[in-house]
C-alpha cells in the first residue's frame, strides 16, 4: 500500500507527487493500491481521487511507503517508513538536518526524487521546467510593475502572475498577444533596447526561455551586449554559460569546464560587467559557495550608486538561493508578495516595485504556482518506478531489496544508516 501525504509546508503548495490519472492506471495495470490524504489544498480533489480508485484517508496509518513532494516535519515521520520526497538534505542543508536524523533514529528509507538520475547523472524526476516556466512569467509581470511605477507606459503592464492564470496555456496565449502587440506598436523608447539575460542554459532555464521566446527575441552573443541597437520592436536575448560567468586567474590556459568543476578556485568571477547591459536578469544556475558570485553587495553599490537609473529593472532569481550567486537575494518570498526592492546603498530591501536598486523576484517554489501542468508532467516521470517501489522487501539489504537501480541511487537512508554514497552527510547530521 502506497500513501500520499497532505502537503503542509506552505498553503501555496498544491502539488501532488502522483495525479488521479497515474492512480487509475497503476491501480488497473499494476494493481498498486494507493491511499491518498484527505486534503482541501490539492489541485485535485479527494473526489476526483476516489474516481481514480484509490482510497481517501484522515491518516495513512497502513502506508508503510509514502509519497509527498516538499520537506516532512521531523514529529511528523513515523518508524519504519519508507518516504519519497524532496528532502534537500545532500548539501547537508542545516534546517533540514533534524529531519535527517529523525529518519535515522526511526529506521526508515528516505528516496530523494532529486536523486532518482539514469546512469549518466542526468535527472529523471523533477519539477525543473515549471520552476523556469512560472518563474519567467512572473519576472515578465514584475517587469510591467516597475515600469509603471517608473512612469513608463508599457506592454508588459497587463501580465499577470503565474498562478492568477487557470494553466499554462492561458499565460502562453496572454503572453503571445503581448509579444503581437510589441509587433505592432514597439517597445517604449525609455527601455530600448530591451535585453533580458538567462545565467544557465539547464531545464529551468529552457522553461524561463520558452516564454521569452514568446516575445519578439533576437538572440545575442554575450561579447555583442554593449553595441546593441535600440531595436524598437524586438526584445534580445543573451543566455550566459560558465565560460561568460567566470575567467581562469592564470590565463596561460584556456576555460576548461571540468577543471572549473572540480578546481574552481583557480577561477574568478567576469560577469557584473555584463549586468550593466541587461534590462532583465534571470537566474538559473546552480551554485554552491566554493563558485564566485554574478553579483556581489558591492558590485551592486557601484551600479546603482550613480546620479542616474541603471538599465537593470528586475532579477528574476528562480534558483533562489539566499546569500547565494546573487548578494541581493536575501530572503525569500511568497506569491501573494512575490517582490522586493533590493537596495544596495543599505543593504536594506522594501516589498514591491519601488526603491532605489532592482526589483527581486525570489519566490522559492514556483512550481506551485503552476500546480496541475507541473503535477501531470511530474506524475508522468514518477509512475514507472512504482511498481517496482510497492513490491520492493525493504527487510532485506539494499541491493536485494528488488529496487531499480535509479531508485537504489537516489536512497540516502536505508534501514535507519546513511547508504555508501552519502555517508559525507555524517559530518552535518552529527
């Protein structure tokens, strides 16, 4: 028996790891029986649930596998249990250290679907492409905010958020008719040229690009940023990749990827010179603090310190990782007050659009803001291994257990002990 816990991280949080349509079919093809928890928060409704088969439940007392999708509290973890979810443990995260620890003293399995990779490391199981889709809807609406509080009459003033939309076709069509319109009429002078900047060229950043490109784009080389002209009806694009981030500090060798890797000491930050040229910024890239920053507090000082407005508008900080690539990213926000205005003079921040620095869009689980689409499509990456995952003998030792290998990779805790490929975490659990 399979359960899917009531999400209770965030009110915004809708999700569901498995939809009523992958029930029903593992139900009739698999016969898996699935318990769902009652919950009035889903994009589904226990209604639609019990259509599917499965059983609708206060408790999932009888469950010995559950699946949620965001963090479980420690109180809430239970002996034995085998937990699906995104734990954000494998950076050793402190917060979620306890919970670590509770599955450990519990003797439960925890499977990170972050984790669930094929055998060359690229992940199977993920939420990425909504993140970036969500995420550059709303850096478009926070766009259209500034501008107007600027003064400036313009045509992203009419977007909304991502989860003011019924579903992603909705801001697709809205978006795409702004695009026409910047066809027709052009871009305020004010603005132009108008150059949104994509730091990664991952999932999420794809998704943040596939809604850009609804717009009328003409794609730029990095190098090519400051002889641009001012096109009236056409916005650019310009997707940054490791090798415009950063320099090696010994130049008698070339950028070399995986040295930057494994040895990123030997390299120093080159993008803020970029930054000068950007209307829009939009951050996708992993980062990790051993990495140069894109932008650091006093980096921001310098550009915003000046008599005049600087070109940047808005960051669009979809990683969102706080204290992380980018200094001005210093808290996280909600999708009823997505923004803030962070100002570099004080390293102080103001909610909404107003304020001497750029706007922050630093909303950290902007999937939810696209809860069916990114639910059907995650649904639809995770219903092969549940059969396999409702049959496995967890009594048994991990590489007996009957698990596919994907699933056998991403176990962090097997039987209450951190398995071979993530016992570094001993050094944060304690």
């Amino acid at each position: 028996m399979i359960g899917i816990r009531r999400e209770d991280k965030s009110r915004w949080e809708a999700r569901v790891p498995l939809v009523p349509a992958d029930v029903g079919r593992l139900r009739t093809e698999g016969g898996v029986d699935i318990t769902v928890q009652s919950s009035a928060n889903r994009a589904f409704s226990d209604a639609r649930f019990r259509q599917a088969g499965a059983a609708v439940a206060e408790e999932l007392t009888d469950c010995p596998i559950i699946l949620g999708v965001k963090e479980i509290p420690p109180e809430k973890l239970e002996p034995g249990r085998t937990y699906l979810y995104f734990s954000h443990t494998i950076k050793g995260q402190p917060a979620n250290m306890p919970a670590l620890r509770r599955l450990m003293e519990l003797g439960c399995q925890l499977i990170d679907y972050e984790k669930i990779e094929d055998d060359r490391g690229r992940r199977l199981v993920f939420f990425g492409d909504y993140a970036g889709l969500a995420g550059m809807i709303d850096t478009l609406w926070a766009l259209g905010q500034r501008l107007r509080h600027e003064g400036i009459d313009n045509p992203f003033g009419g977007i909304r958020q991502a989860y003011r939309y019924d579903d992603l076709d909705h801001a697709r069509r809205d978006i795409a008719a702004v695009g026409e319109r910047i066809r027709q009429e052009g871009l305020p002078a004010e603005i132009r040229p108008l150059v949104c900047g994509f730091a990664g060229y991952g999932r999420v950043s794809q998704g943040a690009q596939q809604i850009y490109d609804l717009l009328p784009v003409t794609e730029v080389a990095p190098e090519n940023l400051a002889s641009l002209p001012p096109a009236e009806k056409s916005c650019y694009k310009v997707v940054f990749r490791e090798e415009h981030l950063v320099e090696r500090t010994d130049n008698s060798a070339p950028f070399d990827l995986q040295e930057y890797y494994t040895q990123p000491e030997r390299y120093a930050a080159r993008f803020f010179p970029f930054v000068e040229h950007l209307t829009v910024l939009v951050n996708c890239i992993y980062w990790e603090p051993r990495y140069p920053r894109l932008a650091t507090r006093e980096q921001l000082q310098g550009l915003y310190g000046g008599p005049g407005q600087p070109r940047l508008r808005v960051i669009g900080d979809i990683t969102c990782d706080i204290d992380g690539a980018l200094a001005c990213t210093v808290r996280a926000t909600e999708p009823d007050n997505p923004v803030y205005v962070y100002e570099p003079a004080g390293g102080r921040t103001r909610d909404g659009v107003a304020g001497d620095g750029p706007v922050v869009l630093a909303v950290d689980f902007l999937p939810c803001e696209l809860p069916v689409d990114a639910s059907n499509h995650f649904s639809a990456s995770l219903r092969p291994f549940i059969p396999a995952l409702a049959t496995a003998d967890f009594t048994r030792p991990l590489s007996e257990a009957g698990l596919p290998p994907e699933i056998e990779r991403a176990t962090i805790v097997y039987q209450g002990r951190l398995t071979d490929a993530y016992r570094y975490l001993e050094e944060f659990v304690g």
